[in-house]
C-alpha cells in the first residue's frame, strides 16, 4: 500500500464525513456503481476529486440523499429527464 493510498484510508476511517466510492455510496443507496457515475456525470450529484483523479462522495451527500428517500421517495433531480 502506498503512501498516499493509507492517507485516503485513514482519511475515510476518521473522517466524520467519509469519502465513498462510487460502489459503497450505490450500495448504501440501493443502487448501482454505474448508477451513481451517471448521477455524478450529468450533475445531479456532488463529488469531489481525489489528487489522483479518482471520484468520491461525501458520506454527508448519501446521507442526505437516504433522508430525502425515506421521507419522499426518489429525488426529482435524481430521476431520469
């Protein structure tokens, strides 16, 4: 394990707001890894960049979007135009 990638994990580990892939952010969402890339790709959900290049979500962003879900259904800026 490289330097950096030990900083991600103690990053993700300690952090009050984790830094998701795209695979856990879909796992905890129900959906898929490919889902929540479409999501990311066409704007409708926040990430933000690792130096590497690699995307994350904040674990505070699934939170929020779980709230939104359980109180009323799917998003309207998460669903298909």
């Amino acid at each position: 394990m490289t330097d950096k990638e030990r900083k991600i994990r103690a990053l993700k580990t300690h952090s009050e707001d984790a830094l998701l892939t795209f695979s856990e952010a879909g796992q905890q969402l129900g959906v898929t890894r490919s889902a929540v890339a479409q999501w990311a790709d066409t704007g409708r959900l926040a990430y933000c960049r690792l130096p590497g290049g690699r995307r994350r979500v904040r674990q505070s962003t699934v939170d929020r979007i779980r709230t939104e879900i359980i109180e009323n259904g799917e998003p309207e800026y998460l669903r298909e135009d």
